[in-house]
C-alpha cells in the first residue's frame, strides 16, 4: 500500500515515466515463483475493506506473502490468462507493494528520491534498448512511494556529484545512441 511522497525532489528516468504493463501481453510474467511480499499497511486494509482477500496471505521467515500455487510455484492469483484476480476483481489500489510498483527501484538519497528500473522485466528492458531517449532522467512529483525506500548507497560526499555522475553516463549513452 503506497505511502505519501515526502521527498523534497523525485528524479526519474525517463523509460521509467513511459513504462506501462503490458500483462497477459508479456512474454514472461512477473508473479513466477517469486516471494510477493505483503505489508502490514495492505494486510489492514484487507482486514478492513477485502477480509476474503485474507485467505491468500500466508506467512514466512520475512513476514506476510501472497500464497503460491502448489502445483506450479506462481502467485496463487495468477490466472490461467496471466491476469492476477486481485487486480482483476479489486483493482490496482489492492494490489501489494511488489506488485504495485515492479518493475521500478526506489532510492533515497538524503532528502531526494531516485526512481530507476529493475532489468528482469521485458518490457522495461524493451524500452530501454529500442525506447527514444529513454535513458534521461526527468524531475517529476511522483505522489506515491511504497513503504519501504532504501537508502542508495554511495561513495560521493555529495548527492550532487552522484547526480552529475549519472547525467555524465547518461549523456555518454545520448551520443552513442546518435552515432549507431
């Protein structure tokens, strides 16, 4: 369940602005054998608004996940059409953490927020390779984070240089891109 932005700026790379989930469209799923991860935020609101959504949460060592298919080892939610019944019968505002925000990474670094991209999604890694531009990073408010941000870790003494590090490879893939 997300929480309010707080972050006094939000940088985001560009293919992460374009992204859009093409679902049962995908040449892989996202909900195989993957620990889906539920916080306590989504199991409340389940308990208050979807107590049948319950019977789906199961819990570890780490805490609350969405139970798996016994015979395959998917999300128990995946249907047969790779569309999550969660999704499909409550709408994207019930769906959990993980599967709210995949493919995007959120960063924090000192009072800012970074948002990037994981690479084992097809579509993410589509628009990266073939995308117009897609590497630039734009500031942009984004209203909603999930719970949990972790820090970036850097070397640098300042944020600034860790953002003009990254304009630097970005401006490098610019000009290669213009060459090819």
């Amino acid at each position: 369940m997300a929480i309010q932005n707080t972050y006094k700026k939000t940088h985001l790379f560009k293919l992460v602005d374009d992204f859009q989930c093409v679902g049962n469209d995908c040449v892989d799923h996202c909900c195989g054998k993957w620990r889906v991860s539920v916080n306590e935020l989504t199991v409340e609101r389940y308990r208050q608004e979807a107590s049948e959504l319950l019977s789906f949460i199961t819990e570890d060592e780490k805490g609350s996940i969405v139970s798996k298919n016994k015979e395959t080892g998917d999300c128990s939610q995946l249907q047969e059409d790779g569309l999550c019944t969660i999704h499909k019968n409550y709408g994207e505002d019930f769906l959990p953490d993980t599967c709210t925000y995949y493919p995007r990474i959120f960063r924090a670094i000192g009072d800012e927020l970074l948002v990037s991209g994981n690479t084992s999604c097809p579509e993410f890694m589509r628009l990266a390779l073939l995308g117009v531009y897609p590497h630039g990073i734009i500031e942009q408010g984004v209203d909603n984070i999930p719970e949990k941000v972790t820090d970036f870790k850097y070397e640098h003494e300042k944020k600034e240089d860790l953002f003009a590090t990254i304009e630097q490879i970005i401006s490098c893939l610019a000009n290669e891109e213009k060459t090819t």
